[in-house]
C-alpha cells in the first residue's frame, strides 16, 4: 500500500508550507523535496527556536525520518554545507540526507548571471532571489548543465566545470562587461565539495520508489507555490521550475503523480516577494497592518513582502492545477484584531466577472477584486488548540474560504509553533 502525502503552496510562496511539513513530518518515514533550490525559505519553530531550511527537507528536524533532495533540485552545495554547518552546530542529525546525483549543479556563474540578467531587466526586473536558479535551470534545458554525478567524475569533472567557466566568463565579460569568475577559486572549491558530498549521493528515484512500495509514509514537500509555477503563474514573473503536484513526477520520479492526500498550504490572506502582478494587494495603511502582524519579511532575502486580502481566484486555480485534497488554512491569528476581513470570490474585468485566473499581464492589470466582507473575531487566537475553540466568526471565515476555493480546509494554523496547529481530520 503507498501512503503519500504532498504539501504544496497555494499563492506565491511563503505560506506556511515549513512548519506544516515539519508537523506532518513526525508522522512520516520520508520527506522529498523535488523542485527549486536555494531560493526556497522555509521557517520551522520548535519550542521557541526558530531554524530557517533552505534546501533541506524540513523533515531533517524530526530523527528518524529520511531526507531527500530530488533530481528535479537546483542543487546548490554552497548553501546545501552552510545549512548542515548550522544543523550540526545545533545538535541536529544531518546523516539522513541524500542527494540526487542525477541533480543539476548551481555554480558561482550561476549566481552571478541571476544578478546580471536582473540588472539588465532594468525597472522590469523580476525580483529573483539571486540564487542562480533561473540561469541553472536554463543550462539544463538546454543540456549544457553539470550535475552530482558529473560532480562524482574526479578529474573529468575539473575538465567539464573548467570548460563551462571559460564559456560563462565569455558571456559575463563580452555581455554585461563584468571581470570573469576566478576559474581556479571555483575549481578548487567545487572539488572539496564533490569529496564531501559523495557519502549524501544515492539514486534518489530509486529510494523513494522503494520506500513507497513498501509501505511506508512518504511527504512530498514543495517550495515555492503554484502562482510561481512557470506555466500555470504569472509568467514571466515566476520562478524556474514547477511547485505544482505534478513536479514531483518529474523532480522525484513518481511516476503518474501522487497517490494520496494532496496538502494545498495557504495565507488566511494574501503575500508576494518580489515583483509581477497581485490582484488584491493593498498598499494602505491595512497592508501595512497585515505585514506587521504577519512579520511578513522574506526568510531568504528579508525583503518586506507586498500583502493584500485571500485571493479566492488564486486558490481556486491553484487547487485545480494542483489537485489538492485540501487545505491548510495559516496565519489565522494574523487576522485578529480587524474589525471586518474581506474574502475575494471573483474579479470584475470590464462589467465581467472572472472566476478563473487569466493568463495575459494587461488583462490581470484591469482586474478588480470583487469582496465578500466578514466580521473579524476581535480575539487571540493563538491558544486556540481545537475547531471547537474557535469563535464562531473564524469558523465562518474557514467556511467561506472553503466555499470559495471549493477544497476542505483541513488544518487551520494559529501561530507558528507546531502546537497551535488544528487538525480537523488526522491525515496520517
Ligand atoms: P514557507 O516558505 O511556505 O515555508 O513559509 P515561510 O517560512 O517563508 O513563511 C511563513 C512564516 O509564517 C514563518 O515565519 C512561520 O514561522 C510563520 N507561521 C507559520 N504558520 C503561522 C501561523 O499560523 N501564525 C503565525 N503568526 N505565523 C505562522
Ligand atoms: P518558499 O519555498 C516566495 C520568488 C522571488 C521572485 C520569483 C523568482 O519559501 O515559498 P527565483 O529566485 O526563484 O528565480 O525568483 O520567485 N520566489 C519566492 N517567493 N517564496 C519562495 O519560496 C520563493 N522562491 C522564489 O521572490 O519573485
Ligand atoms: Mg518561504
């Protein structure tokens, strides 16, 4: 019997995917990540001490439990030793990590044309996180890429990376006119990476196939969130990968998709870092308050992040493409202190409504949320523990998201701490 869960973002990113992961974690044999890399920033708190996962699984504060970054990872080593450098100094096992070898490579050239891309882009820039995401994943499509196996090669490898530093150096130095990458530096150093990495290198596929077969509980964690996702986001204001459902068949290699309960991880309203369209932010004084509330500062770059209402249309699109089973509802008690909460059910486009989100940038800019408007609880809640310890107009709240996003709000999240977490049906 396969047991698999996956927990996916269902905005743009930041929704509360870590610690709900890490929650469900304790349940689970396995959890995988399968897309994105660095640019990921996910925030676990444990008794008060909060750890920042970047591009390991945040299943890796749970013993026991396996960790596995799959071959659909924009594998950084940098990051990858500097997180286990603060995991170990923690006291946190880092002995179950294992790494794709079939995973592509972020380089320092990587990193450094993510910067200069951005900075040609000029006023359209995109926002990224600068961590060579985009530029890696470009040298896979186009089959140009290093990956860990090519990192296990010894002397082929030396041959391969010098090869491809000289070809970046001609770009960075005849393009944008930037001194070259020091090639040797990068050597030297991706060399003591590939010693240190070969003990964490396995076929990744293969472990979690197995692992699966036999029965055991596998969580597939997604960085990112779907308005992200190169084809069904707001492109080209996304990110280079897919943190939908389906990028675990092809990040992890599980076959058809995921059979088992789909954990779509959303705001009880709504945040974007970085730059593209956002149908109900608010640049008031009400944003404002979001943000302070929520501390809605990015975990990876500490950018203030741009705050507004739920998106019902957003989560809708989101739970369709993603096929979620249903839903994380986080944040709640970011929400306290309003007098009323408006929920977006629709946009009005020209005396239109829009239930469906549209494709086109000029169309988005001509949307306007149309609003359900909700009393607020006016009380903490952040030492709610049960469905029943909720007031009765956050319940309605979760009813009407649930409504809305036509998905069952499954667990409703009260602080970040692991026990202001309200589950309202076991999930493993
Ligand atoms: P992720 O990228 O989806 O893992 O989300 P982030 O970790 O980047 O951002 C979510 C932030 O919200 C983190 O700082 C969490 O500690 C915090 N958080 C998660 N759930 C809750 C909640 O229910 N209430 C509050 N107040 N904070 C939460
Ligand atoms: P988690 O996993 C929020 C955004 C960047 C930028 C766009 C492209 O913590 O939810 P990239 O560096 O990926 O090329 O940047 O995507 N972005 C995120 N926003 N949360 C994330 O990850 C993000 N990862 C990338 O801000 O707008
Ligand atoms: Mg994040």
């Amino acid at each position: 019997m396969k047991k698999a869960i996956a927990v996916v973002g269902s905005q743009w990113g930041d929704e509360g995917k870590g610690k709900i992961i890490d929650y469900l974690a304790g349940g689970a044999d396995m959890v995988v990540r399968a897309q994105g890399g660095s640019n990921a920033g996910h925030t676990v708190v444990i008794e008060g001490k909060k750890y920042a996962l970047h591009l390991i699984p945040s299943g890796v504060l749970n013993t026991g439990t396996v960790n596995i970054i799959g071959n659909g990872v924009a594998f950084d080593p940098e990051g990858f030793f500097d997180e286990i450098g603060t995991l170990d100094a923690g006291g946190v096992d880092t002995n179950r990590i294992y790494v794709s070898d079939r995973a592509h490579v972020v380089f320092p050239y990587h990193k450094r044309l993510d910067a200069l891309a951005e900075r040609a882009r000029g006023a359209d820039n995109l926002g990224t996180t600068l961590k060579g995401i985009g530029p890696c994943y470009m040298d896979k499509v186009e089959r140009s890429g290093l990956r860990v196996c090519d990192m296990m090669e010894g002397e082929a490898f030396i041959k391969k990376l010098a090869r491809r530093v000289d070809e970046k150096n001609e770009v960075i130095v005849k393009l944008y006119g930037e001194e070259p990458i020091e090639k040797e530096n990068v050597i030297e150093v991706y060399a003591g990476f590939a010693k240190r990495l070969a003990p964490h290198v396995r076929d990744t596929g293969v472990m979690v196939y197995d692992a699966l077969s036999s029965g055991k509980t596998v969580l597939f964690e997604g960085a990112q969130g779907a308005m992200l996702d190169l084809d069904f986001g707001t492109y080209p204001f996304v990110t280079s990968s897919h943190p939908i459902t389906g990028g675990f068949s092809v990040g992890a290699g599980t076959g058809a998709g995921i059979n088992g309960e789909i954990i779509g991880i959303a705001k009880a309203y709504t945040t974007r870092v970085g730059a593209g369209p956002m149908v109900t932010e608010l640049t008031d004084e009400t944003g404002d308050r979001i943000r302070e509330r929520g501390r809605e500062y990015g975990t990876t770059t500490g950018r203030p992040r741009r705050c507004g209402w739920f998106d019902g249309v957003v989560v809708r699109h989101s739970s369709r493409v993603n096929g979620t089973t249903g839903l994380a509802l986080m944040l709640l008690d970011v929400l306290d202190d309003f007098d009323e909460i408006n929920l977006c059910y629709a946009y009005g486009r020209a005396g239109e409504t829009i239930e469906h989100f549209p494709a086109g940038l000029s169309a988005l800019e001509e949307c306007k949320p149309l609003y359900r408007t909700m009393k607020g609880w006016k009380t903490d809640l952040t030492g709610c523990r049960t469905w029943e310890d909720l007031p009765t107009e956050a319940r309605a709240y979760v009813a009407a998201v649930e409504e809305i996003a036509g998905v069952p709000v499954k667990i409703v999240s009260v602080g970040p701490g692991r026990e202001q977490t309200i589950v309202r049906k076991e999930l493993l």
